[in-house]
C-alpha cells in the first residue's frame, strides 16, 4: 500500500477533489484553517489550482497539487499514491469533483456522449476513488496510523430536481446519494463515516451562465434564505464533519441549500 519509509503527516490529510476553485476551493480554504494538510487535486486549470494552494498556504496549512482526470483509473491511482508519496496518510476524501453538461439541451435530444462524459465524472469516478481511498483508510486504521477517517461525497439539489435540460447531471447526482449509502453501510464496521452535502444554488464559474436567472427566481423567494449560496458555506459544513461534530451518523444527507428543499405552501 506505502513505503514504509515514507514520512507520515502529523497534521490530519485532505484529499479534496476539483480543488482547484469554486465549491472544492472553498472546502480546502476552510480545512486549512482548522489544521489540515491538502492534496489539491484538479483536471486541468493549473493556474487556479495554484491559487488555492496560495490561499491554503495562507490559512497555515500545507498543500499538494495533483492533477488528475477522476473519470480515469490510472490518474485515480496516481492521485492516491501521490498523497501517500507525500503525507503516508488519507484522513478525509471529499469527492467534490464534477461537471455540468456541455451543452444543455433537452432529454430528449441528449447524446450518449454528453451522457457518458457526465458519468464518468460525476459518478464512476467518485465510486471507483472512494473504493480506493477506503481500501487504503482501512489499513492505515488497522495499522493505528489514522484515526476515524471519513468520506464527504459532494451532491446537489438536482438529486432529487427535475431539469430536463441537463438529465444526465440530475441522474448522476441522484446515483451519488446511493453510492453514499452503499459506503456508509460497508465501512462503518470500521468506523468510516460516509455523509453527502447537498448544495443548493451555489455562485460558482459553473452557475455563472444562469447567473441573471437565479437572482429573478431567488429575489422571488425560490429559497427561504434569499441570497445565493457561496462556497465558504460547504466549506464549513465540511469542516463540520471532518472536525468530528456528527460521530453517531453515518449515510447523513445535509442539506446546504438555504432551504431550498423544504415543501412550502
């Protein structure tokens, strides 16, 4: 699994996918604050990647960059084994990594390769890395190295929205709260603790093209919060979890969403 010679961390490692800005940025940010060490993983914007690292840096923690494609195994692999290379430890997964369609264009017009680049990155990639990163959070419990680790898997509200104009989106989020509950009942004789966080409407590069929709439909009272959601609020619902404030649940959806999910009359 490691080297045995390799240096462990003595700060508590992060392993926080799409990174480099947006929802992932602001989940290092907020972990580096709280004594964390990052492994910054992105795909391919390397200049915002270092941003963050800057800022992770800045908040007192140490960072490493890794690019990599989690749609792909061998960059899934490499990504592991370059934060045991460096820290010898894995303490938190966040699977935040992912993407929206390129195009939106309606489900019945939807073409098998949007569909399949989608999943790929929304939900086989996370399922295959979270096998993965357990496998090796196992042993590293077994071996008393780490303490109760855990694994955040990043969904959205689009689990359980209808936008027809990006189907393959709301399906791979809907798939992700599965693979939540499929880890937090496999790993919790471990004492893994799985939880997704369910952001709602985040101000993001990936909202940014429905920017003018968003502030009509969240003045109008779409959210009982009535403002946009910013990343620093995952961050600290992030913070939250990994700082060990829910140790007796496990398979926990938490909702980020300014109350967006509530049935109102």
């Amino acid at each position: 699994m490691r080297d045995e010679q390799v240096h462990v961390s003595e700060r508590r490692v992060a392993l926080v996918t799409g990174a480099g800005r947006g929802i992932g940025r602001g989940i290092a940010v907020a972990l580096a604050e709280h004594g964390w060490n990052l492994v910054i993983n992105y795909r391919a914007d390397a200049e915002a990647a270092s941003q963050t690292l800057r800022l992770v840096e800045l908040a007192g923690g140490r960072g490493l960059l890794v690019q990599a494609n989690i749609a792909d195994a061998a960059d899934r692999e490499r990504l592991v084994d370059e934060t045991l290379g460096r820290f010898g430890r894995i303490d938190l997964l966040v699977n935040n990594a992912g993407m929206a369609p390129r195009r939106r264009v309606d489900i019945l017009e939807t073409t098998e390769e949007s569909y399949d680049e989608v999943m790929a990155v929304n939900l086989k990639g996370p399922f295959f890395l979270t096998q993965r990163v357990a496998r090796v959070m196992i042993e590293l419990v077994t071996a008393g190295v780490i303490e109760r680790p855990q694994i955040i898997n990043i969904g959205s509200i689009s689990a359980f929205t209808s936008s027809p104009s990006r189907g393959e989106y709301c399906i791979s989020k809907a798939g992700l709260t599965m693979v939540t509950a499929l880890y937090a009942d496999r790993l919790a004789e471990y004492g893994i603790n799985v939880y997704e966080i369910r952001p709602g409407i985040i101000e993001t590069d990936m909202t940014s093209v429905v920017k003018e929709k968003y502030d009509r439909l969240i003045a109008e009272g779409l959210t009982p919060i009535r403002r946009w959601g910013q990343p620093e609020d995952i961050g600290r619902a992030v913070v939250a979890i990994a700082e060990g404030y829910f140790p007796f649940s496990t398979g926990e959806v938490i909702h980020v969403d300014g109350g967006f999910h509530l049935r109102r009359l």
